[in-house]
C-alpha cells in the first residue's frame, strides 16, 4: 500500500512532467525543473514516533521529552 504523502508526489510529479512536456511541445522551451520541488517528498524516511511518557500515580501521559515530571502531582514519568 502507498501513502497518501508518496501519492500526492507521485501525482505532482506526473503533473509536473505532462506540463513539461506541453510546454516543450507548444513553445519549444523546457521547464523540467517544475518537478524538482517534489522530489525529495518521494525519498523521505518515515520518522519514529517519540516514546509515551506516563505518571505511574495518574496516569498523565505525554510525547513530549521536555517533561520529566508530572504536572499534576509531581512525581517523576516513565517511558513506556
């Protein structure tokens, strides 16, 4: 199956070329650097979701790093 990211480039990339190769037709002049720009969406890595940090007192739970306590009661957060 193929994401909607790869899609949505694969699309502008077509798109991209067939205005290209219109231009090349009807006025003689190459414009290929139209699919430049989408390019690197095509190669891109898939980051990793950060860990779940979680308050074993509350049950606070957050993505975020910057917290090393909970907000609520203070005690300290354990990554899941």
């Amino acid at each position: 199956m193929v994401s909607s990211r790869t899609a949505t480039a694969a699309v502008g990339v077509l798109a991209s070329l067939a205005v290209s190769v219109a231009a090349w037709v009807l006025f003689d002049v190459a414009v290929f650097f139209l699919a430049v720009p989408l390019v690197p969406l095509l190669f891109r890595r898939q980051t990793e979701e950060p860990p779940v940090y979680e308050c074993p007192d509350c049950g606070f739970r957050t993505r975020d790093p910057e917290f090393a306590y909970c907000p609520r009661d203070g005690s300290q957060l354990e990554e899941q």
